[in-house]
C-alpha cells in the first residue's frame, strides 16, 4: 500500500489559502493616495523634461512650472489676472515716460531658500545671468530679456533697469520664469564669463535643482520618474497649504488614467486624451477642472509653394474649413474654435478670420476665391496637407482627417494627408516642403505680442515664410505703442492685416484641463500657465 | 586523477573566458553599428525641431558624433572598457548615472520574479510529473503552455486589470507609495526597509512589487513547469528510484529526497540561461507597471528615440548577460565535473 499523498484537492487548498493570504495584505497596507500623510499630494503627469529647470533655460512648460513654483519674479499673474501684479517687488514699476526705464522697489527681509538674502544685487545677478545665457544659447529662454541694456542695484531695495527699445511687454515678460530671481551664493558657478561656447555654455546650467524664494523647495529630483517637493519653511508669504508635493511622470496618459481611477495620484494635469478626460466627469469621487487655455492650433501655408503663393487659394481653404466638427467630434469639448491667430484670452481678440471667411463651409466664398484665383469652376484643387502623429497627443491624426473632411465637403478640394514623426516633420518644414501643414502655439508670455511677432517674423519663428514688410511694421508699432488704446487698434490692425493675407487659419484654442479626487481643492488653471503648487489643498 | 581534474576545469575556464572577447565585441559592433544605420543623425533624430543647428552642433562635436565612423568605434569600444556608456541626448546625463539609479529596481523585480518563477515552475512541474496523466497534471500542462504562449505585456495588462483596478488589491503601477522610500542602502526597497526595520516601507514595497513581479515570474515560469515535468518523469523512472520503492522508502521520501533532487540538476543550470529572457522581459514588465527600472528607461529612450541612451544601456545589458552568462558557466563547470572541454 502506498503511503497518504497529498491529493490534488489538498493541493488545491493550500495555494487557495496562499492566494487569499497575498490578497489579504490589500486591506491590512491599503493607504490613501499618496500613502502618507492625508494632507500631502502626489500629482500625475505625462510632460516630461525638456532642458533643465534652470530658468535661465527652461522654456518647456514642465520646467517653467518648477521654476515657478521654486522661485519667484518681480512681478507675477495672480489667478485669472491678464496683467502682472508685483511679487518680489514691493509695487509695480515707476516707467519713465520713453518707455525705456522701469524703476522697482523690492521687498525686504525676503530670503533665499538657502538663507541668502534676496536684494537688489541678487536681482542684477539674475537676470543679468538669465540674459547671458541668452546670448549664447539660442534654445534658453533668456533671450526674451535680450531687449534690457542695462540694471543698476541703485539701492538694497531698488533696483533700475534700463531697455534697448520701449517693449510694452516687458513687465510680461519679467513675469515669466526665465527672469525669476536666484540666490547669488547657489548659483555663483553658474554664470559665463564670457568666453563659453557650445557644450561649454550647456554645462554652466544648474541642472540639479533650482535655489529661489519660493513657497516650495525641491528636494528630489529622479530623471523620467518623479520630484518631490517640500514646503519652504522660511516662505515670506502666505505658507502653502500642502507640506508635500509628489509629481510623478508617466509615459502613457493611459497608464496615468489608470492611477488616477486607483487613487494613486490625486490630480492629472497635463495631459489625459479627451475620452479618458470624459471618464472622469461623471465617475464619482472626481472631478474635472477646466480653465482657458493659452495654446492655439492652426495651419500653415508655405507661402512659397505654388499653388499657396496665391493669397486667394489660401483664402479659399480659410472659407472651407469647419472647426466645429474638430472640436466637437475628436475634442469632445476639450477644446474651442478660434477665429483669430490671438485667442478671445485677450481683450483685442478680434474674429478677424470668420469676419472675413464666415462661420466654415460657405461654398459660395470658396467658389468665389478660386475663381479670383485662376481656378476654372468646378475643378478641383490639390491639398497636399501634413501633420506629426504624436507630438500635439494621439488626436492629431483625427483632426487631420476631420480638416481634411470639412475641405472635401465643399467640392473644391482634393485633400492627400500624410504624415511624418516630429524631428523629420521639423526638418521638413524648415526645408519648405511642408506645403500645408498643421502646428501649434504655446505663449512664452502673456501678450499678444506673442501671438504675433512669432508669426511673422523669420528671426523668431514664421512658419509660413511670410516675412511681410508690412506684417512686421505693424508687429513693431504695437511692441514699442505705450498708449493701450493705440496699442490695441494696432493689434487689431494686425489682426485683420494677417487674416486677409491668411498664411495661417486659426482651428482651435486648446483649452486646460485637470482631473483629480474631489478631495483636492485650490486648482486654478489659467492662461499664464502657472500650475500652483501652493494653492492646491487635501482634505483628508 | 585530482590534478588532471583541477587542470581540465583550468582549461574550461580559460577557453570559456576567451570566448567573451569575441562574444563581447560582436555585441558592441552589432549596437554600434545598428544605432548608426538608423535615418538621420542622432541628435537631429532626438531633439528635432527643438534646438538650432548651432546647438545640435555643439552636441555632436561633444559627443564626437562629427568624428569618422571608424574613430567614433574605437572611441565607443574604449569608454565601454572603462565603464562609460555615453551621455544621454534628452537627460544630458551620464547613462552610467542612469544605471546606478535605476538598476537597483530592475535587479529587485528580476530576482523576486525568479522566486516566483521558480516556486510556480519547480511546484507546477512537479506535482504534474507525480500526477501524470491526472486532471492535475493536464491543468498544469495547459496552464504552463499558456504562461509560456502569451504576451509578457499582455499578461501583465490582465492582472492590471483584474487585481488593481478591477479588485484594487494592488497598486497599478510604481515602486512604493508616495513619500514612504526607506533609506537607501542597497537600492533594493524591500532589502533596504527590512534593514532598517521601516515595515511601512516594507509592506508598501511589497504591495507594488507584487504584480510585476508576478507578471514576469510567470511568464518565465511557464517554461519551468515543462521543464521540470519532464526531468521529474525520467527521473522517477530511474532505476535508483525503482531501486528505493523496491527497499520500501516512503514515496514522500522517494519524490523529494530522491527524484526531486536529482530532477532539479539541469532545472538550475536553465534558471541560470533564463537570466537574459528575464532582463528583456522586465522591459516590457517596466513599461506596463510603470516599474522604474532600467527597461523603462530604455522604453523612454526609444521614445525619445535618444539613439546615445539607447546605445549605452544596450550595451549595458549585452556586458551584463555576458557577464552573468560567464560566472554560471563556470559555476556549473565548478559544481558539475562533467562539463569540460
């Protein structure tokens, strides 16, 4: 007789008893999101890197939003706010009548995170070393302070700068991260002396973590993974409300979907695609935040390329597009039509476009373009149109394919699409064989001259090769126009000028969203694009 | 008879040393040279639209991408031999900086999903040798024919599915919880916060290695479970075996101090080889469970398409298998007279 086995039914058991033990650890370490204290936030993302967060270089969202929320500027955007209000300074600016000099009283008692004392010497140092960075390095985002000519620490509270050329968006400017103010003791082997090129220039960056005065330090740096951040205790302002700060980076929105439906982060922000966005509104125990977006999408015409070289082909598309289906089929919402190459953000917006092209679709202006054109009714007109499939997010091929819809469906147009990955669509648009394609714009500072200049002129961006004499004049007039009632008629000038030449056609203005756990307050999404770390709170 | 032994294991030892050279420098030409045929150059392929020509040259000349093919080869083969496996594109950091970080959470999953691999495959395979041809047996079978068919990324995606989002028993993805990392002294979280007693950290630890460790321990114990059947069966035919029930040996002493033993011999020697088809497991593992190790760092690389990041942590893992691949040979060498050449 054999000696008792174990039967397959005892076996059977035992790995049972094993499986419910396993899962049984679930509610004896089931934490809160975040696992540690009820009050700390850990917040999901998909941006990643794209430089350093040294804000004399960072120039990506992701690294303005550790600067700002590490360091400080002069001035700043309070919540909503279209024009800048004082932070470190003590009150706005004295602006001396040519527009040229601004004169700024600072706060005192303020301290860097690492115990030096903020003045005016720190502030020379900054931005001095910002603009240096500039010079060199065309990528770093210290070339919009390219236009100060000189800064004098006039006093330990006062400081005196001094512009090449009136820039009535130079207190916008100053209000980006790229002139935020650090400490001169953490960042004295960080400057150029001058005699730095190529790589040598790169390497003077402080890479490793970012010494200002703001209300958050960060403490934890790990590449591709996550930050931590901690609440300054030396803080001179309002403290903020959360001690500790985790963003955690994600390659896929997917995966971020997932963590945030399973409590592991408690805000999204940056970027869910609109169906995983969608899931979140009616779920119970979320929310979705929605604030107006700086970000535009538009098309461009290579005014160079035949047939586009013609102002009234590029009209006849302008009148055939039909952004509602753009944003209603593929955004779901998420996303709004825009009519002027400046969003309704400002209060210049003019719709210039849909003033002059109608709502979309309007066959009898499409016929009457191309016949001003030189093309024979009823043939039908050639769109050779590109776009990158992954860099504005996994929508993109939709919003080609609906664009290319909305043209079809007058008639005229016969729309080839095709598609190239980001670095080969760059090379290809620089080499002007891009005959149409479509781009998008995030502001580096709140001002419509930021959603002008770029456009038309070469040295800054002008993706349509446009280069119009009497574009730029107009671009030029407004920058140095003091007067906000001139300003604005020229802006709008502008507007109509650029609309009636159309080598772009707005689509749509991006809006911004979050989607966290109701338990998180404080989200403020607005236009400047400064995600607050220090307003964000958590119920326990 | 001991010196001719002690000199033939020398031999072994020796030629299988010399076979590494050759070995290693097939890999690094392969990596090298795959890497340089792919379109574009690689910062223009990385950074794209995003940096001037001005600075997408100062990038090459510092990483010498504007020296001859044959000179970049030699530079490459050379900072291989010391230890440097380039600098990042994207990060601007040393990939050996990448590495130190990151390899600590690749070993963790990989050893503990060789644990559960080997609990899975060695307990599967066994019971279904001691229960051939039973209900027991084909379950095991199927199940371990399944583990072995399907997609690493896609099995992970179910248990995703089912044991975290579904159940919410486990995390999604990740290392630990937030704000509970025990102090570093190894790099492995559940070493570490055993040694410092900080069973928070533990018990976190522990949540979030669960499934991916799950995930890659099956897949590869898909293979454990036929291979263990099968030295199991011919082993418990054996006339040593027969020999012991003959004698009258309990048959729980005949399966496990005799047939299970002897059963295992070449088990080890496979678990050894499996090392290589782990680490390129833990990638797609990393990937689905968010899990930052070294293959989710190549993963972000290849989507960077940072070509320089891509290059070094290859060749990074192609040394490594070798490496490992080396010391069990020689270990199996040491342990098994039998191996010679």
């Amino acid at each position: 007789m054999r000696p008792s086995n174990p039967s397959p039914l005892r076996i059977f058991g035992v790995l049972g008893a094993l499986l419910l033990i396993l899962t049984a650890c679930k509610s004896s370490t089931s934490t809160t999101a975040g696992g540690g204290p009820a009050q700390n936030i850990v917040i999901g993302t998909t941006d990643s890197l794209q430089n350093s967060f040294d804000p004399a270089e960072a120039y990506d969202y992701f690294g303005t939003e550790v600067a700002f929320n590490t360091a400080e500027t002069l001035v700043t955007y309070a919540p909503n706010a279209t024009k800048p209000s004082p932070l470190l300074a003590a009150a706005l600016p004295d602006v001396s009548a040519d527009g040229l000099t601004y004169t700024f009283q600072l706060r005192s008692g303020v301290k860097f995170q690492d115990g030096t004392d903020m003045d005016a010497a720190a502030v020379k140092f900054s931005l001095q070393r910002a603009r240096a960075f500039g010079d060199k390095d065309a990528e770093a985002a210290g070339f919009l302070l390219s236009g100060i000519k000189d800064i004098t620490a006039a006093a330990p509270t006062k400081v005196v700068i001094t512009l090449s050329a009136p820039d009535v968006a130079f207190l916008s400017k100053l209000a980006y991260s790229v002139a935020s103010i650090l400490s001169p003791t953490a960042y004295k082997n960080n400057v150029l002396s001058g005699t730095e090129t190529g790589a040598g220039v790169v390497a003077k960056y402080k890479t490793d973590t970012v010494v200002g005065t703001g209300p958050y330090k960060l403490v934890s740096y790990k590449e591709k993974q996550s930050l931590e951040f901690q609440a300054n205790p030396t803080y001179w302002g309002t403290k903020p409300k959360t001690p500790k700060i985790l963003v955690r980076l994600f390659d896929k929105s997917s995966a971020l979907k997932l963590a945030l439906q399973n409590h592991e982060v408690d805000t999204a922000f940056r970027s869910l695609q609109p169906d995983e966005l969608a899931s979140f509104r009616s779920a119970a125990g979320f929310q979705v935040i929605e604030g107006q977006g700086p970000g535009i999408r538009y098309i461009v015409f290579n005014v160079n390329t035949p047939p586009w070289n013609n102002p009234n082909m590029r009209k006849a598309v302008a009148a055939a597009l039909d952004r509602t289906p753009v944003v209603n089929e593929v955004l779901k919402g998420t996303g709004k039509p825009l009519d002027s190459m400046i969003p309704p953000t400002f209060p210049t917006h003019d719709p210039a476009w849909t003033s002059l092209y109608g709502a979309g679709g309007d066959i009898t202006k499409v016929n009457a373009f191309l016949t001003a054109a030189g093309v024979p009714a009823g043939q039908k007109v050639n769109v050779d149109f590109w776009f990158s499939p992954t860099h504005y997010g996994d929508t993109e091929a939709s919003v080609a394919q609906v664009i290319a819809r909305t043209l079809e469906a007058t008639g005229r147009f016969t729309v080839k699409i095709s598609n190239v990955e980001w670095a080969e669509y760059g090379q290809k648009r620089k080499a002007g064989e891009l005959p149409v394609f479509l781009m998008g714009w995030y502001p580096d500072y709140l001002d419509e001259d930021d959603y002008l200049a770029p456009f038309a002129d070469p040295k800054i961006f002008d993706p349509a090769k446009w280069n119009d004499p009497q574009m730029l004049s107009l671009v030029a007039a407004q920058a140095k126009e003091l007067d906000v009632t001139k300003r604005a008629v020229i802006i709008k000038q502008a507007q109509s000028y650029m609309a009636d030449q159309a080598p772009y056609v707005p689509v749509f203005q991006i809006s911004q969203f979050a989607a966290t756990s109701d338990k998180v307050s404080g989200i403020v999404l607005d236009p400047i694009q400064i995600f607050r770390y220090w307003l964000l709170e958590k119920k326990a | 008879m001991a010196r001719g032994s002690g000199g033939s294991l020398a031999r072994y030892f020796m030629a299988r040393l010399a076979l590494v050279v050759p070995m290693l420098l097939i890999l690094l030409t392969a990596t090298f040279l795959l890497l340089r045929v792919a379109p574009g150059d690689p910062v223009t392929a990385t950074l794209g639209d995003r940096v001037s020509e001005a600075r997408a040259d100062a990038i090459r000349r510092s990483l010498g991408l504007n020296r001859p093919l044959w000179r970049q080869y030699v530079d490459y083969l050379g900072r291989v031999v010391h230890g440097d496996f380039g600098r990042a594109i994207t990060t601007n950091r040393p990939i050996r900086s990448t590495i130190a970080e990151r390899f600590p959470a690749t070993l963790e999953l990989t050893l503990a999903a060789l644990i559960v691999a080997v609990i899975v495959g060695v307990g599967i395979g066994a019971l279904s040798a001691r229960y051939r041809d039973t209900t027991l047996d084909i379950g095991g079978r199927i199940f371990g024919i399944l583990l072995y068919a399907a997609p690493i990324f896609w099995l992970g995606i179910m248990l995703q599915l089912l044991f975290a989002v579904k159940l919410g028993w486990f995390p999604t993805g990740g290392r630990i919880a937030p704000f509970t990392e025990p102090r570093s002294i190894t790099g492995l979280y559940t070493v570490d916060a055993l040694l410092t007693r900080n069973w928070g950290s533990l018990t976190s630890s522990v949540r979030y290695l669960t499934l991916p460790a799950l995930t890659l321990g099956l897949a590869i114990g898909g293979i454990f479970i036929r291979l263990v059947r099968v030295n199991m069966i011919q082993t418990l035919k054996a006339d040593y075996v027969e020999a012991a029930r003959a004698r009258g040996v309990p048959e729980r002493l005949v399966l496990f101090r005799h047939a299970f033993r002897n059963a295992l011999v070449p088990v080890v020697t496979i678990v050894g080889l499996q090392f290589a088809l782990l680490l390129s497991g833990a990638v797609l593992t990393e990937t689905t469970f968010t899990w930052p190790g070294i293959g989710l760092s190549l993963f972000q690389f290849l989507q960077d398409r940072d070509y320089i990041g891509v290059q070094g942590l290859v060749t990074f893992y192609a040394v490594f298998v070798v490496v490992v691949s080396l010391l069990i040979d020689l270990a199996s060498a040491w342990v098994d007279p039998r191996i010679r050449y």
